[in-house]
C-alpha cells in the first residue's frame, strides 16, 4: 500500500478529491497516512472529517525542518494541494521525484513568487489571455519550475471574471490530481 501525504493551507477542496479518488479507486493501492497543514484551515477539518491523521506545523524559517521530522520515513508521494509555503531546497532535493504540487494556471505562465490563488486569475485576466487551466509537477528548489507531470486547459470567454476562472480551473484539477497521483504512484494514467 504506497503511503501519501497531503499539505493544505486553504479549504482543502483538492485533498477531498483525493480521498473520493482512493475511495473509488481511481487511485489504486494506496493511502493518505497524514495531512499536514501550515496554518489552521478547513483542510485540517475536512481530514478529520475521514479519520486522516492531522497535524498543523506552523508557517516560518524552520517549516521545512519540522516537516523532515515528522514525514514518514517511508512515504512514497508528498502531494501539495493548496499549499503556501515553500519547501527548502533541502527537502525538495531529499524527496526529488516524489513531491507534487497543483498550481491553477499552464505552467511555465503565471507561476512562481506571488502567483497563488486569485492573484493567478486576475494576472491571467489582465493579460488577456483566451485560455488557462491547471498544472501538475514536481516540485524542486525552485517555485512552480519542476517537471511538468499533466496539464489541462479551460477557455476563457470575456464575461470571465477571477472568480468564474477559478472554478473553471478547479474543475480541471479535479480530474488531473488524481490522474497525475496515480501516473506518480501506479505509473498509470487513466
Ligand atoms: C487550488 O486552486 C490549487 O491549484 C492552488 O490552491 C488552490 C487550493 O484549493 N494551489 P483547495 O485548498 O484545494 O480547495
């Protein structure tokens, strides 16, 4: 049974997915051991709500270095879902090829310092461009600049506004998560 972390900092709307996704065994022969959080956010509840342990580490210089203590030795995928803060350069390098983030834009576009939620959208939208999504990749020392594992795209009409892409964009994560989840783990993609 592979063993998943998942780090949240906001509503947790990706971890859900997640967990309907092993449940439906979408995702095959694995598990969420724990889900680890930076800061108090419906993420926590919505793990609790599913018996996933929990635990909140809070955001700052030595983040990284409490994460190192308490990640299983054995995980085999770290999935950053709605998560904020950055991973140092250390633990990305100790956990290469098994750490994931979904960033809610078509990477290398609108990625890195300051490109986190809504500030995504709104940069999108006043770029003017006709179309956005979502992206899956590996996460390095870098921000938002690891291998690209899945992306999928969604159009942009003009009566789009930040809030409308990002459900439009959340709905696509909701497919490529779990697919780039099981690709990483089960070298499958459904
Ligand atoms: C998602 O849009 C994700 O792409 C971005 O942060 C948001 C998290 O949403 N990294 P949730 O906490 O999973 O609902």
């Amino acid at each position: 049974m592979k063993k998943i972390v998942v780090l949240v900092s906001g509503s947790g709307s990706n971890l859900e997915r997640i967990i309907e996704s092993l449940a439906a065994n979408e995702i095959q022969n694995a598990q969420i051991e724990m889900v680890i959080a930076d800061r108090d956010c419906y993420g926590l509840t919505r793990a609790q709500n599913h018996g996933i342990a929990q635990q909140r580490i809070p955001r700052g210089k030595a983040f990284s270095q409490r994460l190192a203590a308490v990640l299983p030795p054995d995980v085999d995928l770290i999935v950053l879902a709605g998560f904020l803060s950055i991973i140092s350069a250390d633990l990305a390098q100790q956990y290469a090829g098994k750490i994931i983030n979904i960033h809610p834009s078509l990477l290398p576009k609108f990625g890195g310092k300051g490109m986190w939620g809504h500030h995504v959208h709104e940069a999108v939208l006043a770029a003017g461009e006709t179309e956005s999504g979502a992206t899956v990749h590996y996460v390095t020392a870098g921000i938002d600049e690891g291998e690209i594992i899945l992306q999928q795209k969604v159009k942009i009409t003009p009566e789009d506004t930040p809030e409308t892409l990002a459900q439009k964009v959340h709905q696509v994560e909701y497919q490529i998560l779990p697919q780039a989840i099981n690709q990483v783990l089960n070298g499958t993609q459904k």
